[in-house]
C-alpha cells in the first residue's frame, strides 16, 4: 500500500506504507489470545498500532470515585 506526497511543486511521490495488513492481524490475534476484545483499533501516521478493548457482553463497568460526585448529588 502506497500513499502519495505533493511536493512543494505538485508532483506526487509515493513512499511505502509504514504497516502491513499482516500486522494488523498479528495484533488482532494477539490480543485476542490474550482475552481482550477489541473495540477499536487506530493506526497513526508512523504506523503505530494502538488496540482499545471494550468491556465483554454482560460485564459491569469498574466504580471510579470521582471528588465531584458527591457536589452533583
């Protein structure tokens, strides 16, 4: 996969991807073996791979006290 660059004058370069469909897999997989479900999945400009997981089907979301809680009661 290639994507192309203007340059100053308008002509196109192209450069190569910085990730491959194979990683991706590899990181779904993974994480997957691993137990987590995966929600969401961002690929930034460098090619970094960020997985975010969701809670599974049926699971009570963790209780975090928060200070403001007790103003808005």
């Amino acid at each position: 996969m290639e994507r192309a660059i203007r340059t100053e004058t308008g002509s196109a370069m192209t450069q190569p991807s910085r990730f491959k469909q194979s990683d991706l897999t590899r990181a779904i997989k993974a994480a997957e073996a691993a137990g987590m479900h995966v929600g969401r999945i961002e690929i930034d400009p460098n090619g970094r791979i960020i997985l975010h997981a969701v809670s599974a089907p049926g699971a009570a979301m963790p209780q975090r006290e928060n200070s403001w809680d007790d103003l808005l009661r």
